[in-house]
C-alpha cells in the first residue's frame, strides 16, 4: 500500500511533468482535501498507508488539476485577507494583487475610516466582505451584472456571519444605485485585460475564470473608462476611487481621472513593483 508522502511524491513528479507552477504544493493541497486533513496534519501522517477508498477520492482531483483547472476550484475555497471564501467558476479567483489592494486602503482610510462603502463588480464577495471586517461600522453596496456571481458573493456573506452588513445589488457598475446616494470610498477590481491578453493567459485562467470578469475592449480600458466617468456623482466629497488596473495603463486612467475632475490621482505599485492600482481623491 502506498503512505501519504509516496501518493504526494508520485503526485508531484506528475504535476511537474505536465508543466504545474509548484507541483509539490498542489500536490499537497489535494491530497490534504481527498483525506480532510489540512496541511499540518497532513505533513503528520505522512507515514500512513492508504486504502484504495482513499485514493479514489484523490485521483479524481488530480486529473481535474492536471486538466488545469485552478486548484482553488477544485477544493472549493480559498483564503483572502484572513477570510476563508467559497470559490467556483461563477466568479473570478481573489488574487494576492487584490489582497494588497485592501490592505492599502486600510491602511489609508485608519485615520477617518468610510462610513458607506461601494464594491463595484463585487465577483465572490472578496473586496465587500474584506472591507466589511476592516471597517465595522461602515454600510457597504457590493453591485454585479451577473446573477451567478452574486449569488456566489451572498453564500460567502451568510457563511461569515456578514449578510447583515452587506447589501448585494444586481448592476452594471452605477446604473442600479439611487440617485444621490454618496460614499466615501468606492473600489473596483473590473475586467482590464484586453482580448489579447486574456488568449494569451495561462490555460487556468483562459479555459476556467469567466471571460467577462478578465477582459474589456478598448485595450482593456473600456471598463475603467466607465467607472471613471461616473464615479464622482456617487463619491462624497473628498472621496476616495481605488481602482486595480492593468499594468500598461496608468498614464491614460491618471490622464482620464483629471479629466473627471479627480485631484489629486496617483499610481501605486503593487508587490512585484508594477504599476496596479489608482487611488483618485473626489474634489470636495
């Protein structure tokens, strides 16, 4: 009978061989799902021989990764920002660059923190539910055009105990919201890859994430365009936009916040140093 560390070594070589950015670790997440052990507890019985019941249960996961769907699908969650959320093909993985994006607006906003907060294109819930916990006494609006998406972000809310804080709103970015409703920081991660791009994408992001969520016209700015434009009627004054962005694409959407009358409007890097995000401050 093979043990634990002899199906993760076998498993990795495979994902190695097909190409799999860290084998070992993937290895690891899926043999620890098959067998409902976390990692830890895993790395502890590492010398356990497995049934053939056991390793039914992992083969089937394997093969679905060495068909490259993302193993945050597979196992069906991910961690964001000290959350545990539900993940699947309804909406887009949150991803680390996502991750750093709140923490610089927590970091920004400790001082005077919003009082109502508005998460565009809100996917699974991730930057609603994120900021919900960072900032407890806000009112937050997370808006989708997809129904599945939203319903993705509402089964999150309720298995965090945040249904209560967060109102989930099928639109197209603003269009949905009332009239005079104005918040004090408004955050979008909108699809900002162009066609070319997104063909070019590894095959998990490609063949599994939805198109819809990865890729605008426009070289990708057609989206941001939009929200841009829009922005400073739902933003109080001195408000703040925190928008995730392609890395190509800051002198344009700085050009284009200071047409909208943003002041100031600035880039900021994210972790790997490239150009990713813009924060532009609403006039007061």
């Amino acid at each position: 009978m093979l043990t634990v560390l002899e199906v993760i070594k076998k498993t990795t070589g495979f994902f190695a061989d097909k190409g799999i950015e860290n084998p070992r670790l993937n290895a690891e997440l899926l043999v620890g799902h098959a067998l409902g052990l976390k990692r830890m507890q895993l790395y502890l019985k590492f010398e356990q021989p497995l049934t053939e019941a056991e390793l039914e249960k992992i083969r089937p996961l394997v093969r679905r990764r060495s068909a490259r769907e993302p193993v945050q699908y597979i196992v069906g969650e991910t961690e964001f920002f000290g959350l545990k959320l539900k993940t699947d093909r309804r909406a887009l993985i949150p991803r680390p660059e996502t991750e750093r994006l709140l923490e610089i607006m927590v970091t920004r906003l400790a001082g005077s923190p919003p009082a109502r907060v508005l998460d565009l294109g809100t996917g699974s819930g991730a930057i609603a539910l994120g900021l919900a916990t960072a900032f407890p006494a806000a009112v937050l609006t997370a808006v989708d055009s997809s129904e599945n998406a939203l319903a993705l972000a509402r089964e999150n809310a309720a298995a965090l105990g945040l249904a209560e804080r967060v109102n989930f709103l099928s639109s197209d970015w603003f269009s949905a919201l009332p009239a005079g409703g104005l918040f004090e920081l408004v955050v979008a991660n909108p699809p900002y890859l162009s066609a070319d791009e997104t063909a070019q994408a590894a095959s998990e992001v490609r063949d599994f994430e939805p198109v819809a969520a990865l890729t605008a016209g426009g070289q990708g700015l057609d989206e941001l365009k939009k929200i841009l434009a829009d922005a400073p009627r739902f933003l109080a004054p001195g408000g703040l936009l925190a928008l995730e962005t392609g890395v190509a694409q800051h002198a344009e959407l700085l050009r284009l916040a200071a047409a909208a009358g943003f002041s100031p409007a600035e880039s900021l890097p994210d972790l790997a140093g490239r150009d990713r995000y813009v924060l532009a401050v609403a006039r007061k």
